[in-house]
C-alpha cells in the first residue's frame, strides 16, 4: 500500500492516463494488464474471498521500498525444485496479485471524484502565488524610492542625536568621576568635625557611583582607596565609641550609633562597646593607684608602670590609702554611670522607633531590626553583672593590697562607708548583692575590728584604774542619739550612706544614685565633717542648770513655783518626752525629800567619763557594724564584753566582799554570781595578776582576754565621813543602771542586724548580764549600809539592859535613841552627799532597806544574846522595837518597813509552847542556831522544862546538820 501511495505521489499534475504512461518499466510491471485485468473480472467478486486472499500475503511484501521480492521468492526455492510444486505457487501468487491489483483499481476508481477536485485547487493556489510574486515586485520597487529620498536622510539625523547623547552622558561620568576623585578631602573634614554618620553616607554612595562607572580602568583605583577610607572611618568610629565609656555625650553616641546602623553592625557595635567598657575599667583603676604609687614614690622610676594592677596595689601607702580609694570610686562610678546612660539611651531609642512601626501599615523589613534591638537589649543587661564583676575585683584587688589594722577608726570607718556606698552603687546599677566586696571587705574588717577591740578593751581598763568615779556633768536631757557616733539613727537612711551625708540624703530617698547624680556630681565626693559638727553639745557647765535653780530648791522645799517642770511630773518618757496628764502633787513633793535626794539637782543622768567614752565606743562599734552587716555578730560579741568588762569592774571595785554571805541577807542573786562567774572565766585575765615580768608567751586564747582593773588610789573608800564613799559608789553603779538602760534602748536595734541563728545569744545577754546590772545595788550599798550604822555599839548597849524584870515598864531602853540618832546621822550624811552627786529614790531606798534590816537582824542579835527574860522583859523588847519603829517612819518613806515581822516574830515567840515552838524551829528557818537554841534557854523554867529543852535543842541540831 505503501509502494502505491507514493507512486500517486510521484505522479504529481498528470491525468491517469498520462501516468500510466509515465511509469518506470519496474512500476509497471506491477500494473495489472488487460490479461490480468480479464482474469480478475472473471474471477469470482466474493469480497470475503479477495479480502482472505490478500490477507495470506506474506507481511514481508508490505515493508519498505528496498525489498527485493524476486531475491526473496528465489531464496525461498528449495534444493530440489519440482515443477508441479513451483506451478502451484506460481498461481497463488498470481491469485495473490490479481486481487491486490483489483483491490487497487477499485481505490482509484473510487477515489477519482477527489482527485479531480483537488487537482483544480491546486491549479487556482498556482495562479495565486503568480499574483503575489507580481505585488511583491511591486512593493520591493517602490520601497527603494522611498530608501533613496527618505530613510537615508532621517536616519542620519537620529544617528546624530544618539551620539550626543552618548557624549552628554560620558561628560556626565566624567565630572562624577572627576568628583569621586576629590571625595577623600571632603571624608577627611567630615571625620575631622566628626559626622561619623555623614561620612559612612557619603562613602557608601561613592562606592555606589563607583560600581556604576567599575567599566571605566581608573575606577578599579579609586574603589579601593574608598574601601580603604571606609576601614579608616571604622577604626575611627570605633575610638569615638571607646570615649563613650569614661564620659557619655548623647549627641556624640547618637553619631556613633547612627553611623554603625549605616554600616549595618550595630551588633558588632554592641561587642566593641562591652569591650571597651572592660579595657575601661582596667586603664581607669591602673592610672589612678599608679599616679598616686608614684606620688608616694617621689621618683620617676617606671618599674611601677611595668607591674601588674594587683601587686601595684601593695605600694600604696597609709596616708594616701583613703584618698586613692576615693578617686578610684569617682573614676569607677563614670564608667558605671556611662553604662548606665547608654542603657537609658538604648531604651528611649526603642521606644522612638517602636511607636512610629506601630502606626505604620507596613511591616515588611521589620524583622532584622527587631531582631538587633533585642540583640541589644540582651546584650546590655548581661552587660551590667559583668561590669559589676570587674570593679568589684578590682576594688577587691585594692582593698586586700594593704593591712588595715593599723588604721584609725574614723579611716577605717570612712573605708566602710565608701564600700558601703559603692555597694549600694552595685545593688542599684544590677541588683546584685556584691558578695565579693562583702567578703574582702568582711576580711579586713574582721582583722581590724580584731585587734581594735582589744586596744579599745586595754584602754578601757586604764580608764577604768585611772577612773575616780566623779559626776561627769550633762544637760539633763541627755540621751545618746545626741551622742555624734548615734546619729545615724536618727536618720531614715541605707546602711551605706555616708555619716558625712545623712542630712543631705534625707530629702532624696526616694531617688536612686543614678536618678540623683545623673546631669552631674559624684556620690564619692564625701568630706570628713569637721571637729565642730562632731562636737555634741550635752555636757553641763557644773552638773546644774543654773545657780538660781539650785539656790530656790535649798531655800523652799515646799514652793512649787520653783521646782522645775521635770521633776513636777510623774514620768517623763526619755526617747518621746511624752508627760502623763497627771502631775505630782504638793504632797507628794513633800514627801519625796525625805527619801529623794536629788531635788538640788534636775534628773540628770548619772555617768561617768569611762561610761560616756563606753557609750561612744558602743554607738562605734554600731556604726561598723550598721555598715557592714556580716560581722554583725562580732561586734555585738564585742559590745557585750565593753559591757561585761564594765560590770565587772564596778562589782570588783566596790561590791565584792566576803561577808556577803555570813549577812544571809541574800544579796547577790544567783543569776549575778553565774553572770560574774562567766565574765571571769570568759574575758577576765587571772593569770596576769600573778605574773610580774611580760607576757609574750602568752596563749592565743589569753591574748582575747584583759587583766582584772584595780582600782584608783585616788578613790578613798574608808572615810566613814564620806558614808565610806557613797559618791563614788554611786555614781559606778548608777552609771552602770544607765549604761544597761542604753543598752536596752538598742536592743531593738541590735536584734534587727544580728543573724537569725544567733538571736539566743543576744537575748541571753540581755537576760543574764543587761538587766542584772540594778541588782548590784543590793551588794554595793550594803557595804555602806553595814558600816554607816555602829551596830556593835548597840549590842553592847543591849547586853547592858536588864531583860529579867518583873514590872511593866513605859519607857524605853537608851540604846533605841542610840540607834535612833545613828539614823538621823546616817540621814543628814546622805543629804551631805546628795550635794556632790544625785542619789535617786531607788538607791535612797536601797540604803535605806539595807539599814534597817541590818539595824532589825542586830536587835534580833541582841535580843538572842539575852541570858535571862521574863515576860516583862519581852513586853520591854516590844516596846523598844515599836517606839524604833515609830520614830524611824518620820525619817523614811520605805513602807512596809523590812524585816519588821522578822523582829517582832522572833520576840513573840518566846511566848509559845512546846510543840508551837518545835514547829516555830521547823517553819522559821531564816533565824541564825544561836538565836534559835537562845529562844529555848531563855524559855527554860518559865514554861519549857528540861525535858522538853532537850527536844528543842535535839529538832535545831538535825536542822542544823544538813549545812555542815
């Protein structure tokens, strides 16, 4: 099929019949002839028949044009041929053929219709194309008379006005290029005015121009000269952010950091910043001890440049010491205040830049800056604790460098406050709580507080042998927080701000360091208040308020017009001055003189020179430790030996005697004996009595301990002229009452710096030593009491009387006048020594109780030393003692009087039975065994036998046995 399509093809215009004759002798040998032709119409037209036919054709006769079907129908002949064979299948081909050759015909004949038509179409397309071949000649003529009279002419005026344009833009390069050229100077004013920000622009945009013009060959050039202005600009940029860290300029940052924006590093800004920050510190801290270094040194010798920060610090001397570490601060506090001005800078320039992204629309680009800005933030506040870090160990480098034991108090306690001060710095500037600085500055002040406790505990004890106890005269109202080392407080401030400033920082609480000395200032520009602001305006002229008070009080006991306003009150609260709404009344006034012996004189406090220099030691050690809280401990530890030691003192010098006991008056508690016990063993020096020569080999655990003091030679303590030192006896111990009294008013403040886990110690103290210091009254004022009454002389007036009487009598015996008078003298003594020193009403009463015990228990004593008594002779006893009671109530106001049951249980008792009286032995055992086994023998005969005597005596004996 193949074979005939492209013969149809081949045929092009011609008839049928014209290309049947047109036929190669090959191709028409395939053509069926007018035999073939014959036969095919003779042949059956069963189409089935024909359509099997050409289906039984081989498919090799279907392939292409190169198949040779002779070659193959010879080659398919095989070795013997026989004739029958080969005519066979020389039908069936031509069968073969004959219907294929039909099947033709019938497809030409049936397809003529179409060819004809198509035949004709082809022939008009032919006369068409002729036409168009005709037109385009047409066309081609007469556009080359349009080429020669126009085109020419008009394209050479456009070709000219493209190149002037070309020139006009190459003039155009070249004056940009001759101004790139000229742009290094203009960079060079810029940087020198420093428009950091301008500069960095107009580098960029020549880089820019220069990429434009990068074809021409002197650009390559000048590109690299601005990538090297550019670095230039970076370097420079980079010196004006370092000069940010010492003193911070807004307008300058703000160029800086508008030209790192520009440059897009304001990340690598960030970095360079904290850099220099640190470099800052170190330079800053290195200058300032090596200038003072090489002061002191007086040579230029530059080994000290060459050292490293921390042994420089070794070379500073004692004398600039306080001075260094002052500028050392200053320069600290720029760099500090520096950072803490560019963090306020950052934030208010976030805030700038997010309030407008807020009203914008648009969001797009925005991530990178946010992601700087939080870069940034981030940066800066990890910033903070690592430049807190590097001034504290520098600090801490300086602080460890010297020993300061040997300071001043007042240069050691300026040290602590500028610490102190430098901390509250560091808490404000990152929060933190400056534990390294603590922990240095807790060293040294252990170490010093160390040694300067125990030279403020030697001086104490020379003040004390040197002391005479006379009134040291103050205003009479007194108190401590007048004292300069308590003022603090009396102030509403931190524990770091500086005693030199406490007024100043009152008016500014509520503002930070940075909030107060931001636009100028430093908070290390501390002066030492001068001598006159330290001076403390309470002493007296002469213990009195004025001569004319003293001299109205002498004259009219009984005016009330000239008794002060104090003393006509009740109570005066001394922190408040609250007064209660009732005053004292004319009575009670009345009343008071005879038992108060301080009205020549207002209620003044009564102290000594050793207590008010106790008390400033005190309101010292509390200025340390006000400071610094970690050794808190310490110093109350401390304290409370200024207190003990005192104590101590005042018991040695005039309570301690032997007779204590034998009185059995009970005078020393046993809370005071454990509390002196203690004192003893704990802080007093036994050993050193004993030693004559130097103690150089003396224990670590003696060199915390003071000798025991002894008293002055001066103070004289057996005139009976003086009631046997009465002054001095009572100003040691009420300055002692008065010291414990301060000491109470700071408890509260105490227990608010002392640890949590040693509150038991304080409040031990407090219990066990504080509040017994009154009870020392009872053994001092005793010894008083025990020699201004001459008791022996009324024993031996009571051994003279005649006790066996047998009448009634109605007077008393001589020896109760003799006793009476000793009283009135002992009264006009105390009014003698009330003139030298106020005795307040406890002590008055105190003396007197004392008295009249021991005046009680001697009547008792005499009364036992009876031989012989009859009923009369008690009755006489009785009226004795109640005629001494009677004329002794007009000189005392002490009710009931002491010890008067005592007296009068132990006279009645001769007057009971036998059993009463073995029961009497048992239940009173406060009576002495001879003044029990006295009461029984004078009982014989009367109405007590022998017998029953015995038993008495036997009941006392098993009392007594338990003692021995």
């Amino acid at each position: 099929m193949q074979k005939i399509k492209s013969l149809m093809t081949r045929q092009g215009l011609k008839s049928p019949q014209e290309s049947m004759t047109d036929l190669s002798p090959m191709e028409s040998a395939r053509i069926p002839s007018k035999e073939e032709l014959r036969e095919m119409r003779e042949q059956p037209a069963d189409p089935q028949e024909e359509q099997d036919i050409i289906n039984s054709i081989e498919e090799i006769y279907f392939s292409g044009d190169s198949f040779d079907m002779v070659q193959h129908e010879l080659e398919k002949l095989p070795p013997e041929l026989d004739l029958q064979e080969l005519e066979e299948y020389r039908d069936k081909l031509k069968k073969q053929q004959a219907a294929v050759s039909k099947k033709v015909a019938d497809l030409i004949l049936e397809k003529q219709p179409s060819y004809v038509k198509e035949l004709e179409r082809v022939t008009s397309l032919q006369t068409n194309l002729q036409l168009a071949a005709v037109i385009c000649t047409n066309a081609r003529r007469q556009l080359s008379f349009a080429k020669e009279g126009f085109t020419e002419a008009s394209l050479g005026l456009l070709a000219n006005q493209r190149r002037r344009q070309l020139l006009t833009g190459l003039l155009k390069s070249l004056r940009t290029i001759k101004t790139l050229q000229r742009t290094d100077v203009r960079l060079s004013e810029m940087l020198e005015e420093e428009d950091y920000p301008g500069a960095i622009q107009l580098c960029l945009e020549c880089q820019k121009a220069a990429s434009t013009f990068k074809h021409y060959s002197c650009i390559s050039e000048l590109n690299s000269k601005l990538q090297d202005t550019l670095e230039q600009i970076e370097e420079q940029l980079d010196v004006a952010l370092s000069k940010t860290c010492k003193h911070f300029d807004v307008t300058h940052y703000n160029k800086v950091q508008m030209a790192y924006a520009l440059l897009g590093k304001t990340q690598t800004a960030m970095d360079q910043l904290h850099m220099h920050f640190t470099q800052a510190i170190h330079n800053t801290v290195f200058q300032v001890v090596l200038g003072y270094v090489e002061l002191c040194a007086g040579n230029a010798d530059t080994k000290f440049q060459k050292m490293q920060y921390k042994d420089l610090c070794t070379h500073i001397t004692t004398d600039s010491y306080i001075p260094c570490l002052t500028d050392l601060c200053k320069a600290l506090w720029e760099v500090m205040l520096s950072y803490h001005r560019t963090m306020q800078w950052h934030e208010e320039h976030d805030k700038e830049e997010v309030e407008p992204a807020t009203d914008g629309s648009s969001t797009s680009g925005s991530d990178e800056p946010i992601f700087d800005r939080s870069y940034v933030k981030k940066k800066l506040q990890h910033g903070l604790t690592r430049i807190w870090q590097d001034v504290q160990l520098k600090v801490k480098a300086y602080l460890l460098g010297t020993d300061m034991s040997s300071f001043k108090y007042d240069d050691f306690i300026f040290v602590l406050d500028i610490i102190s001060r430098l901390m509250q710095v560091g808490e404000e500037f990152c929060g933190s709580r400056s534990e390294v600085l603590q922990e240095s500055i807790k060293r040294q002040s252990v170490n010093y507080f160390k040694n300067y406790h125990r030279t403020r505990l030697e001086e104490l004890r020379m003040f004390l042998e040197n002391e005479t106890w006379e009134l040291c005269p103050v205003k009479s109202n007194f108190s401590i927080a007048q004292l300069h080392e308590f003022r603090f407080m009396g102030q509403s401030r931190s524990p770091s701000v500086s005693p030199s400033k406490q007024a100043a920082g009152l008016g500014q609480a509520d503002t930070t360091l940075f909030e107060q000395y931001l636009q100028g200032g430093n908070p290390f520009e501390m002066q030492i208040d001068s001598k006159e602001e330290e001076t403390d305006d309470v002493l007296g002229s002469n213990g009195y308020e004025s001569d004319e008070l003293e001299k109205s009080v002498y004259q009219d006991y009984d005016s009330d017009s000239d008794v002060p306003e104090e003393l006509k009150r009740d109570y005066v609260d001394e922190q408040t001055g609250d007064v209660p709404v009732k005053s004292v009344s004319r009575e009670t006034l009345r009343s008071r003189k005879k038992s108060d012996y301080s009205l020549n004189k207002l209620n003044a406090p009564i102290l000594t020179n050793t207590t008010l220099n106790v008390i400033r030691l005190v309101g010292k050690y509390m200025q340390m430790m006000n400071i610094l809280r970690p050794i808190a401990f310490d110093v109350i530890h401390c304290m409370s030996q200024l207190f003990d030691y005192y104590l101590y003192a005042v018991y040695t010098f005039f309570g301690r005697n032997d007779m204590y006991e034998l009185s059995g008056l009970g005078l020393i508690s046993s809370r005071l004996r454990t509390t002196l016990n203690r004192i003893q063993e704990s802080l007093i020096d036994m050993e050193a009595a004993m030693e004559t020569g130097s103690s150089h080999g003396a224990s670590e655990e003696r060199k915390e301990k003071v000798p025991s003091p002894h008293l002055s030679q001066l103070v004289v303590l057996a005139d009976g002229g003086s009631l046997y030192g009465l002054a001095e006896r009572v100003v040691a111990t009420e300055s002692l009452v008065f010291l414990a009294e301060q000491f109470d008013f700071l408890q509260s403040h105490l227990d608010t710096v002392i640890p949590a886990a040693k509150k038991p110690f304080l409040q031990q103290f407090y219990s066990q030593t504080v509040s017994t210091a009154s009870e020392l009254r009872k053994p001092i004022y005793w010894i008083v009491a025990a020699k201004a009454i001459e008791y022996e002389q009324m024993l031996f007036l009571m051994a003279g009387v005649k006790w066996d009487i047998k009448e009634i009598m109605s007077q008393h015996n001589v020896y109760v006048d003799v006793l009476l008078k000793e009283f009135e003298q002992f009264h006009k003594r105390l009014g003698d020594v009330s003139r030298l020193v106020r005795i307040p009403l406890p002590v008055s009463n105190v003396l007197w109780e004392q008295c009249i015990r021991l005046a009680n228990r001697t009547l008792v004593e005499g009364y036992a030393n009876v031989k012989k008594c009859s009923n009369e002779g008690r009755a006489l006893m009785q009226l004795d003692f109640q005629q001494f009671l009677m004329k002794l109530e007009k000189l005392t106001d002490i009710r009931p009087i002491p010890d008067k049951e005592f007296v009068e249980t132990y006279i009645k008792a001769y007057y009971l039975t036998e059993n009463d009286m073995e029961q009497f032995i048992k239940n009173h055992r406060e009576y002495s065994m001879k003044q029990l086994t006295n009461l029984v023998n004078v009982c014989l005969g009367s109405h007590i036998n022998k017998k029953a005597r015995q038993k008495l005596l036997a009941a006392i004996d098993d009392i007594d046995r338990p003692k021995r």
